[in-house]
C-alpha cells in the first residue's frame, strides 16, 4: 500500500509582484518611522525581520525588533534631566499599568512626587512612587547619582535627605545594579540617520523592480486574453 500526494499550487503570477511591492513598502515605513523619531527623546529605532516565504506571506512576513543599544547623549545643564548610560528602561506608573522608556526629562509636583513630563510618577528600585521629602528651593538642591539615589537638600540642617532610588530596569524587568544615571544630561534617539537613508536604497529601488515586473506580466496577460479572445 502505498500513500502518493502532491501539492499544487496555482494564482495569478500578477500576485508575486504586488506582495514583494506591499513587503517593500512596509520596510521603507519602518525606515521612515525611525528617520521621524531621530529628533524624539529616547526613541529606540526598530529593525525589520523578514521571515521565510515572503514571496507567499507578503508583508505579513515582516515584524519588528527594537534596538536598545544606548542613543546620543547631550549635556543640558538642567538638574531635572537624567540619561541612562547602559541598556535598560525606567519605570513610569500610567493608567494603562507601567510602562518603559528611556525618555529622563523629570518634574515635581507641590506635593514632592517625582514625574515625567506627561505627569506619571516615575518608580522607584522597589516599584514606589518617589516622594521627595520636602521641596528644594531650587533645582540645584536635587541631586540624583549614578546608581538614581536621588537626594534634596535641606538648607535649615545643611545636608542632603535621601528621597528614593529611581529604578532602571532591562526589558524583562531586571534590575540594573550601576545604571550610570546622569543628572543634567539627556539622550536623544538612537538612530543614525545616514544609515537610515542608505537602507532605504535599496527598499526603493527592489520596488520599482516589482512594479516594471508587474507592468510586464499584467500586459502579457492582457495580450493572451486579448489572443484568445480573437480565436
């Protein structure tokens, strides 16, 4: 006894052109998205990963992968300013439950809680929200370390309060235990946006392919029905 099978597979060759069109007009959206997000405050930029069978998959064979390597790094003179040196993100409490970002641009409130600048609080080693112990008189008096140990000082007493550690954390969740936190420093994205446009090349050109390919087989066809229909 024995089992025989095949597997056929018939479309219209039009459709091989049109999804390798489709895939490379989801790449250059990728490169575009991270050429708009070069100027954004810890925009990571996104890698495509193109599965097998692309031909057949299209666009659905695409997803994305993030690049956390650590972005540029600038000095702003602003105390309420921390940048991460090392891979990692911090932790910010939204209604929407925590979320991660590299974005370090911080406030406070009159009531001492440390936030962002959207107004979530920023959260602590311990998952806390960090209260500060009394309001600095001016920005100068926050100090904020390179493990995120963040002090105020009190000028009656003369010396520093410790409010909280501010948490930086790997995308799993694990605690970074030397951040290498800078105050008055800012990072902006990681994009290098030479190598942006020089990706996007050959994205442009692969398109332009597909499309003169999709001219040829769509008028071939056109002249075979046209043939037949003449018969």
């Amino acid at each position: 006894m024995s089992i025989k099978g095949e597997i056929v597979f018939n479309e219209n060759p039009v459709m091989y052109p049109i999804r390798a069109m489709q895939t490379q007009t989801e790449l250059l959206a990728i490169t575009n998205e991270n050429i708009n997000g070069f100027d954004k405050i810890g925009y990571q930029a996104k890698r495509p990963v193109v599965s097998s069978f692309a031909e057949f998959l299209g666009p659905k064979a695409i997803s994305t992968t993030i690049d956390d390597s650590v972005g540029r790094i600038g000095a702003t003179g602003n105390p309420l300013d921390i940048a991460l040196g090392e891979k990692g993100y911090f932790q910010i409490q939204t209604p929407n439950g925590i979320q991660l970002s590299r974005d370090g641009r911080l406030k406070y409130t009159k009531e001492g809680e440390l936030q962002n600048l959207e107004g979530y609080p920023i959260l602590s080693n311990n998952g806390d929200k960090i209260i500060l112990p009394l309001l600095p008189e001016t920005i100068d008096d926050l100090k904020i370390d390179l493990d995120g140990r963040v002090s105020v000082l009190d000028r009656t007493q003369k010396k520093f309060i410790f409010a909280g550690t501010i948490g930086a954390f790997t995308q799993e969740g694990v605690g970074l235990l030397h951040p290498k936190i800078t105050q008055g420093y800012i990072e902006s994205s990681n994009v290098d946006i030479t190598s942006e446009f020089i990706q996007a090349t050959p994205y442009m050109k692969n398109f332009k392919l597909n499309r003169q390919m999709y001219t040829m087989v769509n008028t071939s066809m056109r002249n075979v029905i046209s043939s037949l229909g003449q018969v």
